[in-house]
C-alpha cells in the first residue's frame, strides 16, 4: 500500500495554505495551530478524497489540493475559475489529475459530467425509485437494507452505481488508485453511534446508543468469529494426524528432546496468555512432559502435535496482540474499575469485586476505550488514520501519554496516524514530528 508522504493545500476557507510532510518512515506527525484555520476541514478533505466522497470535497472551501505518494504519484484538486468558493456556497469546477509511479496521466473534471446545478435533487428521486431507502426527514433518509440513517449525499454516494449520469464518476484509474489508499477519520465526537429504530409511529428515526456498548458486541461477534474459524482449522489437523503419524515413521532429525520441551513450554505459555484474555479456556494448557527422556516414537508423536499447534494457535496470534494492548492501554486509564474481556463482550467490575455497566464510565474513560478499540480492531492495517482534537474530555496526565499509546498501536496494527490538535500536552515530546498550520494567508487569485 503506498504511504502519503505530503500534503499541500492552498486557499483553505479561501484564505489559508496549509503544507504537511509526512516522511514514510515516520508513523505520525502531528498538526498545531490557531482556531480557524482549517485543520478539521484540512482532515475532512483528506478523508474524502481518498474515500472518493467527491460531492463532500466540491463543498469543502479550498482553491488547490496536491498529495504526493511514497512511490512518486501525485494526485491534485483543483478549482477551475478566479475563485475557489463562491461567497454563495457555490462552487466552481473542480478538476482532479492523477500521475502515477510508471508516468501515467489521467485527468477529469466536473463539467465532463452532468451539471450538478439541480442534479442533486433529481438523483435524490431517482434513488427512492430504485434503491432499498425511504426518505424520513428532508435530508434523512433510512436505508432498509444496512438499517442505517443517511443524508442525502451519502446515499447519492452509496448508490452511484445506479446513475448513468453522475458529476462525480471519475476514470477508473482514478478510483482505482484511491480504493489502494486506506484512510481511516476519527472526529471529535466519539462515543454516540446513530442507527435507525421504529418509532411509536412505525417510522425509523435517528437512535443514539453508546459507542462503548456496540463495541462491547462487536468484540463478542469478533471472538466467536475468530473461535468459529480456529475450531474449522482443528477439525481438519486433527482428521489429518493419524495420517501424518503413519506416513512420517520416525521422528525427524530437529526433533530433539530440548527442541520438543522448548517449543512446548512456549506452546504452554501462550496458550496461558489466551486463556488470560478468555480466548481460551483456562484448563486449555498442556500437561508436563516427562520428566524421564523421551523415546523415538513419543517425539514423534509430540513434534507432529506441536507442528499442528503451531498452525491452531497461528490464528489467535494477532488478535492476541491487539487485545493485549488494548487491555494495556484501558488498564492504565482506570481507576478503582477493571475491564474484562470475554464471549459476551466487555465487562466491567469495580475495585470491591462489584459488577458495574460500562456506561458508568467517565467520558474521558470512555473517550480513551473508544478511541483505542477503534483503531485496533476496526482500522484495516495499513491505513493512513486522522484524528481531530484527541484531547477532548483527556485529563492533562493521558493528554502527556497519548502519542505514546499512538505509537504502540502503530506498531501493533500497522497504521500511520495524522493528529490534528490544540493541545501542547498531546505533543508533550514528540516536537520533532509536529507541524505549525501556522496562518500564512493564500488568498484567492
């Protein structure tokens, strides 16, 4: 997956340049700067772009936009016109250029398609015609099939696929690179998730329920499909092991009695650690080995056996990883509480033994399992993550550990973040990968 290496945008909100590198080694850097100067809108144009939500980038006020890629692509918006954004929220033809690493040009622009000037509403009925929504409010409208809420643009953006004429159907070239370029937004409220319910009336209608809690059943629904998986895999190691024992006849030359105890020893350790996490059950470990040394035919029974953990446990090895982490991370947040995580989701008791609901959390609690639960078990690795204003409801003291946690997660998930933030305590150390969105003025041309 190619890495965004820089960012160069001018006449953000018509007035402000805005020039972030991002060194492809690096795995985060961080944006500073005065309010109103376009970071959360700098995010957001970054964020559609990538995603192709194209009809949320023509409403976006900037005049140019150029992102440079670690293979040498370069990707550039542009406003066609003497200005970037009307003063009437209109804007002017927006083109979009793709260079790509083997010299490769395409290029497009909106007027290529249909006008949008009026189109909007037409697509809008063209879409309750032939796509699975029904309209609840004047810009709400109800999937039936995801059961989820939608403004207008993101169901014109949902069902392109069913227009002939579209103002934002860019070249396959172009939406091919993008699909290649995962990007992640984390905005600044966190910990609500909308969804559609029926109301009294039988109409669906905008539900709020805690972020914390659909996690909570997300993990659950993730555990057993990991566990469904491991059992597919153990069933078939397991139809297969006689056989493997009758064709192998004797144990191989690696298969040394040091070698045997040593990898099941780690095989015993590991299987404590899943176990710890619920993962596995708790009398999942081995019996000792013998003490006594071990004959041909038991080393090969126990090396084809360990060769056959070896691919069981394989399975749990990254998840493992994250949940550790996650765990780490929520353990040092909390106070006088811990959280458990198991097959029926996140549990939480408090420091007297007593079971409590994890609502009862704080919001910085909250804020801090939300946000790491995201990006460990909901971000595809390799993906470029952008984070607006972190520091919200964070004590000074986890403000100071954040970019820490960041650079754990980064590790662990293979992610690359850009934080955008107003907070010093947030950059605590970490000035040498921060940048100035200092107000250099644009203007408009």
């Amino acid at each position: 997956m190619v890495k965004l290496v820089e960012v160069d945008v001018r006449g953000m909100l018509g007035r402000f340049d805005h020039r972030v590198e991002f060194p492809a080694d690096q795995e985060f850097v961080i944006l500073y700067g005065p309010n109103g100067i376009g970071k959360t809108k700098l995010l957001e144009l970054i964020f559609s772009t990538f995603k192709a939500k194209f009809i949320e980038v023509d409403s976006i006020p900037f005049r140019s936009a150029e992102f440079t890629f670690s293979d040498g692509a370069r990707l550039t918006l542009a406003r066609l016109g003497q200005q970037s954004f009307l003063d009437d929220g209109e804007s002017l033809d927006l083109q979009v250029s793709l260079e790509t690493a083997d010299g490769g040009k395409t290029h497009w622009k909106k007027s290529d398609g249909e006008r949008p000037t009026g189109s909007v509403g037409r697509m809008l009925r063209t879409v309750e015609m032939r796509a699975p929504v029904s309209r609840i409010s004047v810009d709400e409208w109800h999937d039936l099939e995801q059961d989820d809420i939608l403004s207008g643009n993101e169901v014109i953006e949902r069902y392109a696929s069913l227009f002939s004429e579209h103002p934002f159907r860019l070249p396959e070239k172009i939406t091919d690179f993008l699909g290649g370029v995962g990007v992640h937004l984390i905005e600044t409220q966190r910990l609500l998730r909308e969804g559609a319910v029926r109301g009294r009336s039988g109409r669906p209608a905008r539900q709020t329920r805690n972020t914390v809690e659909v996690f909570s059943e997300h993990y659950a629904e993730l555990l057993a499909e990991t566990l469904a998986q491991n059992s597919r895999i153990s069933q078939e190691r397991d139809r297969m092991f006689p056989r493997k024992l009758l064709d192998a006849g004797t144990a191989p030359k690696q298969a040394t009695e040091s070698s045997i105890r040593a990898r099941y020893a780690e095989q015993n350790r590991l299987r404590a650690r899943l176990a710890d996490i619920s993962i596995l059950d708790q009398t999942s470990t081995d019996l000792p080995l013998p003490r006594r040394e071990l004959t041909d035919w038991e080393r090969l029974v126990l090396w084809t056996y360990l060769d056959d953990s070896d691919v069981k446990l394989k399975g749990f090895q990254d998840l493992l990883t994250r949940v550790e982490l996650f765990r780490d991370i929520v353990k040092s947040r909390f106070q006088f509480k811990q959280l458990h995580l198991g097959r029926d989701g996140f549990q939480l008791t408090g420091d007297l033994g007593n079971s409590l609901p994890v609502t009862s959390l704080s919001s910085g609690e909250q804020h801090e399992l939300v946000l790491a639960y995201d990006l460990l078990f909901n971000v595809k690795s390799g993906s470029l993550v952008l984070i607006d204003e972190p520091e919200i409801s964070l004590h000074v003291a986890w403000q100071q550990e954040f970019m820490n946690d960041i650079a754990r997660i980064a590790s662990a998930a293979s992610l690359r973040f850009m934080v955008a933030t107003h907070s010093p305590q947030i950059i605590h150390k970490w000035w040498s990968r921060s940048q100035s969105l200092a107000p250099g003025m644009g203007g408009t041309e």
